[in-house]
C-alpha cells in the first residue's frame, strides 16, 4: 500500500511541474484512508509557507478538527526542509515516509535534522528513499528544463 501512496505523492510532483511549481507531492493518509494531496503551490498563491506537506496538513487538520494529526502517515517525494520537519512534529505525524533525500535544503536526515534536537517534541518514524529514483528524475527533469 506504501508505494501506491508514494506514487499518488510522484503524481502530485508531476502536477506541481505542471503548473511551474518545485514538483514535489506529498500525500496525508490515516489507515488505507487517503486524507490530502497536494503539490507545491507557492508560485500560485504567493505564499513561501505552501509546501506540499503544509498543504495536506492544513487540510488534515480541517478534515479531523484538530491540529494534531494522530495515527497519520505522511508521504513526501523529497525530504522536508526544515520548517515542514516543525510543522511535521507538530502535527504528531506517526510516520513519514520521503523519495528523494536533500542535502541542499533538507531538514530531516540534513541539514537542522529537527526531529534530533533536544527541542523537538515529537519526532516520526523516519523512512528515506522510498522511490528515490524517480523523485529524483522529476527533480532533475524540471530543472534541467529551466535552464535550457
């Protein structure tokens, strides 16, 4: 079931390129229950805070009244930066599953490693490299374009 949600996450990176977004799809599920999906939308809505996971999250929270998201998976094609990896632990995500790991901007297994600091009060289970490859070729096909 794991890899049907990542791919439904790859799908929603493929819209955001789509739409001249960073394509990256995440995807919010509790159970089998698919909960959000979304794709990066910051261009769209002028707003720096409209990550994918922000997005789903958000609209989690709207779907189960609350702002602690217990029991839910999240499902992201490049790993959190730094202020999703917060609202991640925030929200009390169970488990977060991510494709493409980054080194550049990443806030899990680089860069802050928020969920690591004495100051973070709830971390996820953490699994990198979930259909890493093709998270990656989207990545590097939407920016290759953009340079061209």
């Amino acid at each position: 079931m794991s890899g049907t949600f990542m791919q439904m996450a790859l799908n929603e990176a493929r819209a955001a390129a789509g739409r001249g977004e960073v394509p990256v799809g995440a995807v919010l599920v509790r159970g089998s229950e698919v909960l959000a999906r979304a794709g990066n939308r910051t261009r769209e809505l002028n707003d720096p805070t409209a990550h994918a996971e922000m997005l789903v999250l958000r609209q989690g929270g709207q779907i189960l009244n609350s702002e602690r998201l217990i029991g839910c998976d999240l499902y992201v094609t490049l790993e959190p930066c730094g202020m999703c990896a917060a609202a991640i632990s925030f929200a009390r995500i169970r488990r977060l599953y991510y494709g493409a790991g980054d080194p550049k901007s990443g806030g899990v297994d680089h860069g802050p490693c928020f969920f690591c600091q004495p100051t973070c009060h709830h971390a996820p289970e953490v699994y990198g490299g979930i259909a890493e490859r093709q998270a990656a070729d989207i990545l590097r096909s939407f920016f290759q374009a953009r340079r061209s």
